[in-house]
C-alpha cells in the first residue's frame, strides 16, 4: 500500500518535467532561401551496367541575407541511371550536351559548415541531403531539374540544439538551388 502512495506523487514529478522541457523548445520557424557560388570536382567511382556512379567534392555558399547564411563543404555520390550499359559506353565528356538525359540520384550527401548562422545564431552546422533529378547531368545545371529533402543532424555553438528539415529544388527555370523548411531551437 505505501509503495502505490509513494508512486503517485513521482508519477506526478516526472510528468510536470516532462510538460516543462516540452514547454521550453521554440515553436518551428519557416525558412527559405537559396544557395550557390559551387566549385565542384568530380571523379569516376565506378560503373555498373547502365548506371555510372560519381563521387562528388564541392563548395558552396548560402545566400547573403536568407535565414540560413554560411559556406559549407560536401561529398557525396551521384547516381545516374542510363538503363543501358552501350548507352554508358558511349558517353562523351567532351561534348556533355550530346549525352542522353536520365533518371539521376544523389545521395550520402552531408553538407557542413565550420560556421554558419541560422536564425541569428552562429556556429557550426551539419545538414544532410538527398535528391532525386531527371535531364543530361553533364551539361550544365541549366539541363536538368531534381528535387530532395534535408535535415540538420547536428550543431556547435550557439546552433546547438538546433533542428530543422524541408525541401530543396532546382529548375530549369528558376537560377540556382532553391530550399525551404522549418527550423526550431531546443533549449
């Protein structure tokens, strides 16, 4: 009997800490914006039937002025899916606008950032993204479209405890690389 009186009371305890570290995360904010400014390098990781895969080095910067600013540095590997190994075989480096467009993924793909600033506060930053694209990848970015989501894994600084995640995009249509999502800060 005096063990269920002694549970109730510490039930109680730990729901109102519980209601109270619930209470303290920030509500999510929405974001958008964009970045570019890339020096990307490329490499021939391998090739298996109709599909080559690259593996890609890159800089880049966020936009001035947009919720998420900062320059960050990436590797990752690219998935195109030719469907045709006499397709791949014939694939011409010198003249990228004369290969075929595909299907293309992109993956394993962690974006960090010695120091960035998110919503005003500074300090490093780790987002990882995914993307799924269509058109001739090796001929420019004006020749393919693709879409992808991100998510922050992990923050130093002032940004940690920050969370967040959303889309990213690209269009034929509209320049550069575009994302949106919400962020929130835990305490």
């Amino acid at each position: 009997m005096n063990r269920k009186i002694l549970a109730i009371p510490i039930l109680i305890l730990a729901a109102s800490m519980a209601i109270i570290l619930v209470a303290q995360a920030t509500p999510p904010t929405y974001v958008s914006g964009g970045w570019g400014g890339y020096n990307q390098q490329g490499s021939l990781a391998n090739v298996a039937g109709g599909n080559v895969f690259l593996t890609v080095e890159n800089d880049g910067t966020y936009t001035a002025g947009g919720p998420i600013t900062g320059t960050f540095h990436q590797v990752f590997t690219q998935i195109y899916h030719f469907g045709s190994p006499k397709v791949v075989s014939t694939l011409t480096p010198s003249t990228p606008q004369l290969n075929p467009p595909c299907d293309f993924n992109w993956v394993d793909m962690d974006r960090v950032f010695e120091s960035a600033t998110v919503l005003g506060h500074t300090g490093g930053l780790t987002m990882r993204l995914q993307a799924k694209g269509y058109g001739n990848p090796f001929a420019g970015t004006a020749a393919w479209e693709l879409h992808g989501t991100w998510v922050i894994i992990d923050g130093t600084g002032d940004l940690e405890g920050v969370h967040g995640q959303g889309t990213w995009w690209h269009s034929r249509t509209v320049a550069g690389l575009r994302y949106e999502g919400q962020i929130h800060f835990d305490p």
